[in-house]
C-alpha cells in the first residue's frame, strides 16, 4: 500500500501511515497499491481530511 498527498500545500505523508498538516484548507490523500503476478492492480482511492484552525500551545519551560 502507497499514499500519496493530492494537496503537498495543504499536506504531507512524513512517514508510512502517518500525515502532517502544512495549512489550513482541504488534505487530499490517495491510497494505491500495485499488482504482481497474482494481483491486478487496485484502483487509487482518495480521501479528503478537513484541517482547520485551532489554537496552537508553545511551552518553552520558562515562566
């Protein structure tokens, strides 16, 4: 299994099964997988993840 952003703006895979938020806006993500001898390859499927704005928390450890 592949994926893919559709939104590198938006969205990024930074590891295998795992998606960083870049921006506020609609995350595209497409899921492949390729066939072999056996198989036939499976349609691409994507899925749209909404990323909306929330208030972010820093913490320096200083008071």
């Amino acid at each position: 299994m592949a994926y893919a952003s559709l939104t590198p703006a938006v969205c990024a895979i930074a590891a295998p099964r795992v998606v960083t938020a870049l921006a506020i806006g609609v995350c595209t993500i497409e899921a492949s997988q390729a066939g072999d001898h056996d198989w036939q390859e499976a349609a691409p499927v994507a899925q749209n993840i909404r990323i909306a704005a929330s208030e972010e928390i820093f913490s320096d450890g200083f008071e």
